[in-house]
C-alpha cells in the first residue's frame, strides 16, 4: 500500500441522521483501502455525528465547525485532507464499492485528467434505485459544456487531483481570517456548477467521465416550487460571477445555457408534480434560446409532454405513463451502457 496513493474521502455532514450510516459504510466497504475519510459536521444538530462517531476505523475523523454550508464543509475537508486524490459524497449519496478504486486507475493512467468523475443511478428515499441514469458526455468536455450540460451532474460523482485544487484557490476572509477557498462558500446551491466552470476555464486540467453508474444520488419526490426559483436565482449568480472573468464566453453561450438550465428545472418541476410551474418553465427555455430543441429534440418534447399531461390527466394515469417511459428508459440505457462497458 505504500505505493499506492492516499484518497481523501470528504463528507459534509447537515442533519443526516436518516441516511449518514448507510452513506458512511458505501465509503468504509470500497475495495481501495489506502483513503481516509473527513466527516465534517458542518453544525448538525441531529444524531447523525454519534452515529459517525460509533465507527471504530482508524481512517475517519470527524472535523466540527459552525455550519457554513455544503461548499464551506468541502473546503474544510479539502484544507485538512492529506491525499494525492480527493473523492466527495454527500451524506445521503451512496458509492459502489469499486468507485475509488476505478477513479485511482484513472486518473494514474490518464495524467492529464484532473478531474475524473463516473455516471450515476438515481434511488428514491428508501435507497431502492429508480432504473434511471445520469447519462453525460464522458469525453471531450469543454468548458461550454459544463456550462450548458454539466456533465459531472452531482458533487458525489467525482475524484480530483489534488493539484486541480490548488489551480483555483484563492483566498477571502469570510468568517474573520484569511483562508484558502476552492468551492465558493457564498453559494448555498449552484456550488458545484461554479466549481467545475472555474476548472474548466481556468486550468489546463481535462474533465473525463467513466461509463459505469459508480455513484448511487439521491433524489426526493417532495420539495418546493419556490427551491426551484432559488436554484434557479442561484444559477444565474454563477453566470454573473463568470460574466465578470470571461465576458466573451458568456456572450457566445449564457442564452443557451440559461436554457438548458430552465429545461433541467422544469423535469424537477414535473417530480414535484407542479406541471403550470414545469409548462412555464419550458416555455421560457425555448424562448431564451431556442436551439435545445434542436440539439436535444427527444429530451425536450418529452419533457414538454410529461409537463402538459400532467397538468390535464389524473394521478393514476399521469403515474402509469411515467412508470412506463422510466422502465423504457432505464432498459435503454442499460443496453448503452452495457455496449459501452463490452468495448
């Protein structure tokens, strides 16, 4: 094991109780064992730090502090963590076990890659997976593709060298000192999509994806309309904020992906079972930039269909269609996959 490189695994940890054990024993079972894992209790105030705490594993430490948000607990993970790789899972995603061990095998034999991220099967609030995936462009990743498509998809999908930390730090004094930051701390959402655009325009870094559904995220049936408006409001800040470091790119790709993230709102929309919501957010999409349906026309109608029936068919037909075009999809991207994985 001396030869093989150390892997910080960083978890922030908010009131987690429900799901942190579960998370916690994806990362203590991973077929890698040369990590050690920084749980960050980022001012929980469940039980889900004893029930950190339990675990009797040299590798963990947990690290407290008053909460700071998602990207404050990464940072104070990414200043304490010792490794040549840094992993993320949030505290109620879930990895394979295999997960780390693919990305090391990455990332050694591939050293221009800094950032080495895997596709994702979605699971409901039981753990139980849906049949869904994430599936991004793994190769070739520009930086308007991450701004337009965000390939990466969830801040539990990736490993990343330590040195591609290092190429975007910088310092700001938010909580009385001077210190290094990464992720940006005055985000509370949209922190990973600001994180991979400063990557990706900033450093010579390349971004590449592996075609196995190595990360399990979790998503919830529940939520509010007004969540999606806030990540929405937060979204346009990353576009600001990059605005003002490369106005140029921002004039040749901001309307189209403004559009793309309305698209992507309005299916949370449809979850959310909002279908006036989810219908307006569509329609602003090809309004703002009418070119998704050009690149995209299959994911678009559908989710221009899912949106207008659900706001005129009932619940139990509305729930069967939708069951029926998962499965569809889920099969389908299975045999991609499958395909992919068989080269």
């Amino acid at each position: 094991m001396s030869q093989s490189p150390l892997v910080s695994v960083v978890m922030p940890l908010y009131n987690s109780a429900a799901t942190v054990r579960e998370s916690l024993e994806s990362v203590l079972s991973q077929t890698y064992p040369n990590l050690e894992i920084l749980v960050v209790n980022d001012g929980s105030t469940d039980d889900g730090v004893a029930i950190c705490q339990r675990y009797e594993d040299a590798r963990l430490r947990v690290v407290h502090q008053q909460n700071r948000g998602l990207a404050g607990a990464r940072n104070t993970g990414i200043r304490q963590a010792k490794g040549e790789f840094l992993g993320f899972l949030d505290s109620d995603d879930l990895w394979l076990p295999t997960k780390v061990e693919r990305h090391v095998a990455h990332l050694q034999s591939r050293q221009e890659v800094g950032v080495s991220f895997s596709r994702s099967g979605f699971i409901d609030e039981s753990s139980r997976p849906i049949g869904i995936y994430q599936m991004p462009k793994l190769q070739d990743i520009t930086p308007e593709i991450v701004f337009c498509r965000n390939p990466i998809g969830n801040g539990s999908a990736v490993v990343i060298r330590r040195d591609v930390f290092a190429a975007i730090r910088f310092e700001a004094n938010l909580y009385g000192e001077v210190e290094d930051f990464y992720f940006d701390d005055t985000f509370r959402q949209s922190e990973d999509i600001e994180c991979w655009l400063r990557i990706a325009l900033q450093t010579h870094w390349r971004i590449e994806g592996l075609p196995e559904a190595l990360t399990l995220y979790r998503i919830s049936d529940g939520g509010l309309s007004a969540n999606l408006m806030k990540q929405y409001a937060s979204w346009e800040r990353v576009l600001l904020k990059t605005e003002a470091t490369h106005p140029e790119f921002v004039a040749e790709w901001g309307s189209r992906a403004r559009a793309y993230q309305l698209r992507y709102l309005a299916r949370r929309a449809t979850r959310q079972r909002d279908g006036a919501l989810a219908v307006r957010l569509l329609h602003q999409s090809l309004a703002t930039d009418w070119r998704v349906l050009l690149e995209e026309p299959r994911r678009t109608l559908i989710t221009l269909l899912a949106a207008y029936l659900l706001r005129v068919l009932p619940e139990g037909p509305y729930r069967w269609l939708e069951g029926l075009m998962l499965r569809s999809t889920g099969a389908s991207q299975q045999r991609r996959m499958r395909g992919e994985l068989s080269r």
